[in-house]
C-alpha cells in the first residue's frame, strides 16, 4: 500500500491511499469466486460458470462489492501507518471511485484529526497549586437541618376559636361556582387545604386575598370575570360567581425537640444520635463539594495553560447536543410540544442556544482532549470493574436496576458505549490530576 498525507489546514488531512494491482486482483478473484456459488446459470452446474460469462454478466456489481471491501479496509491501514486519530472521514461515494483489474486501486479521504497536544504541568515537580477550602460544617447548620426536620413532622391542629386567618395558616376551605343562579359542573371543590401565604390559586381563581382576616365558617363571594376568547366556551365572556367558605381554620404545631421526635423521624434512640447523624452526612456532602469545586479549578486551570486549535466536528457535536438537552428541558417545564411551535420561531430559538452555549461547548471539548490526552501518557484505561461500578451509580442514580441500565446502553449501540467509556475515563484522568495537586494552607 502505498500512502500520501496531505495537510488540509491544523485539523484536516488528506490521505491518498493506493492499493497494489495484486491485491486488487486478488479481491476480484475472491469476488468472482463468491458470486459463482451463489448464482445459478442455466447450463452450468453450481460453482461451474466461466469467469468470462460472469465478468460479462456481473461486472458491475464485482467491481462495487470490491470497491465496498477495499475502501474501509485500506482507511483503516492507512490512519493505523499515519499515526493519527480521526474525528470526522469524508469518504468520495461508490459512483465516483473505479476499480479495475491489473491496475492499482486508488481514492482519496479526507480527515480531520484530533491535536497532538504538549502537556503541561500536572504533576510533581510542578503541579497544579489549589488554594485550600476552610468550609466546615457548623452547629448552627445542623440546627437549621434539624428545624427542617421538625417542619417535615409537624401536625395541623384547630386552632382556637375566632382565629382569623394570617400568612402561615392553614384553611379548610369549600369552593364551588355558579352561572346566572346555575351550579356549574368542574367548578366545585371540598375539603380544599390552603396555606396562606403560598397565593395558590384554586380552580383557576385567587381566594387569598378574600381569606386574609376571615374566620372558620365564614363564607365569601368571588367574581371572576372571563375573557370573550377564553376556551371554555361556556363562561367565555361571562361572569362566574365562586362561592368560598372556610371549614377550619388550622395552625402548624411543631414538635417538641426530645429523644421522641428523634425516634419519630427514624431508626434513632435520642436526639443527640439524630445530631451525629446529621452531622455526617453533611460533612460527607460537604467534602464531595469541596472537591467538586478543587476539581473545577483543575479544569479551569488545564483550559488556560493549554492552546490548540480544536476540531470543528467535535465542537459541533457538543453544541448540539447541550442545545438539544436545553429544548427538551424546555419543553418538559412547560408541557408544550416543541415541533408545534413555528419553524421560524424554533429556528430562532436554536440558533440563539447556538451562540449562549458554543463557548461552553469549546471549553468542554478541550478540557476533553486534553484529559485524553493526560489520560494516554499516564497509561489510564477503562476497566470492566470501572463500567460496573458506572453502571451501579447511574443505576442508583435513576432508582432503576443496574440490569435495566445495561440494557439501555446495549440499545443505544457502540456510540453510547464509547461515549460512556469516554466519560468515565476523563474522570479517572482528572482524578489522577488531584491526587498529584499540591493544596496550600
């Protein structure tokens, strides 16, 4: 084989492959050999046809099936002599490559390559200097999580009689609706709790604002007013009388803090323990924070001390799928189906995530190729064991099994793999990268 690069620019390469006439005609052989076992030609037994009659009769698609053999085969010799690793091929279609026997088969694809990139420091002598975290966890932190604690268990109890309702109280409230005299069916609601202050609406209407002051077994009228265009065309332009009256006036008790509500909240015999407990697990948090916030610094760190031109394919890729995520969280927070917007809307829409995300979306492909690249000079791989325990977390994770997840990455195929194996490597390297940190005091 023979092989000639040619740089296109710092991330394309041409590579012009030749292929030697003897393998050409070797592959032709083997085709015409195929094909004679699997044709049947009236007069000739199986397997039995002259090579001049199924040349004449075949040619066309020999010469395509070789050309499907040679193309891929070849590229992959070729990037293996080139030494490079590429990110996007532009192969020429079938139709525009010939290939004939006793002559060298020759095409030409174009790659564009990840950079070679010179490491900087990382490690000792010179390794990456973090300024050191003096966050603790304080008593007056584990006194706000028990106080969440004791909001968590508190009770709604009466409150005394000719309480008018505040900010913080609870109402036990009726509400039903009426037209010209006529009770109206979807507008009744019993038993309804309402916590002042929250300014919930109730069947689509205000009540706060006609409660603040009331008392249990009172009772309100509310005129809501609709619109001429509102759907519903049985109220649209029309007025509809609410009629609103409280129960039960409530009151939120909390509970005294002694070793019982510390039984009550779980499987601990005194308030002390529930302390220690608490304590822990955010001691624990605390400390993934602060190495979250470490490592971010390392990133940080590893995108200004490194230049090189990064592939356009890569960033592109990246920018697209953020800009996907973000339309799909959209249209989850606001239960609209994204298509049914106009196409002009959504294209503006697009392209103004495009332009928010691309410099997140550069900064992300860097620091990725650069954690590969730290990755492959420190000799660290992505074992079986490193994919088992990925799958247990994201498993743990979405409160699926672990079986369930496999099988979700077997159906999104080699892609999903690799980019799971990939995810999982730039986090070994980055883990590599802040043990070797020096944190000052």
């Amino acid at each position: 084989m023979k092989l000639e690069m040619t740089e296109l620019g710092p991330m394309k390469r041409a590579l012009k492959i030749e292929v030697p006439a003897e393998e050409v005609n070797s592959r032709f052989s083997r085709a015409y050999s195929e094909l004679n076992r699997q044709v049947h030609i009236p007069g000739f037994r199986a397997g039995k046809a002259p090579l001049q009659l199924l040349e004449k009769r075949y040619a066309k698609t020999v010469e395509e099936d070789v050309i499907r053999a040679l193309v891929p085969d070849y590229y992959d010799r070729a990037i293996r002599q080139a030494g490079i690793v590429p990110v996007l091929v532009e192969i020429p279609p079938l139709e525009r490559v010939k290939v004939k026997k006793d002559t060298p088969f020759s095409f030409t694809a174009t790659v564009e390559i990840k950079p070679t990139i010179e490491l900087r420091d990382y490690k000792a002598p010179n390794p990456i200097s973090l300024k050191q975290d003096h966050r603790t966890v304080t008593d007056e932190q584990v006194d706000k999580a028990i106080e969440v604690l004791r909001e968590q268990m508190a009770q709604l109890h009466p409150a005394s009689t000719g309480t008018t309702l505040s900010e913080g109280d609870y109402a036990v409230v009726n509400v039903a609706g009426s037209l010209d005299g006529t009770a109206l069916e979807g507008t009744t609601k019993e038993g309804h709790l309402h916590k002042m202050g929250s300014h919930a609406s109730v069947l689509g209407i205000d009540i706060e604002t006609h409660l603040v002051g009331k008392k249990e077994g009172e009772t309100m009228t509310i005129l809501q007013a609709y619109p001429a265009t509102h759907p519903d065309a049985r109220v649209a332009g029309k007025t509809v009388t609410f009629r609103c009256t409280i129960q039960s006036v409530k009151r939120k008790q909390l509970p005294a803090l002694d070793d019982e509500f510390a039984k009550d909240c779980g499987p601990y015999q005194s308030l002390q323990e529930i302390r220690e407990k608490l304590r822990t697990e955010m001691e624990r948090a605390l400390k993934k924070d602060v190495e979250d916030s470490y490592k971010d610094t390392i990133l940080k760190r590893l995108a200004e001390t490194h230049h090189f031109d990064l592939p356009g394919t890569l960033v592109e890729r990246e920018l697209s799928a953020m800009v996907r995520q973000q339309l799909q969280a959209r249209q989850h927070k606001t239960k609209d189906n994204v298509e049914a917007s106009s196409a002009g809307s959504r294209t503006d829409d697009i392209t103004k995530l495009q332009d928010e995300y691309r410099p997140e979306a550069e900064r992300r492909v860097k620091v990725g190729l650069i954690l590969e690249a730290l990755a492959a000079k420190e000799g660290i791989s992505v074992t079986n064991e490193d994919l088992t325990n990925e799958i247990a977390r994201l498993a743990a994770e979405v409160k699926i099994s672990a079986d369930e997840v496999r099988r979700m990455i077997q159906a999104g195929g080699k892609e999903t793999l690799d980019d799971l194996q990939a995810r999982i490597l730039a986090d070994k390297a980055l883990d590599f990268v802040y043990r070797h940190a020096m944190i000052q005091g």
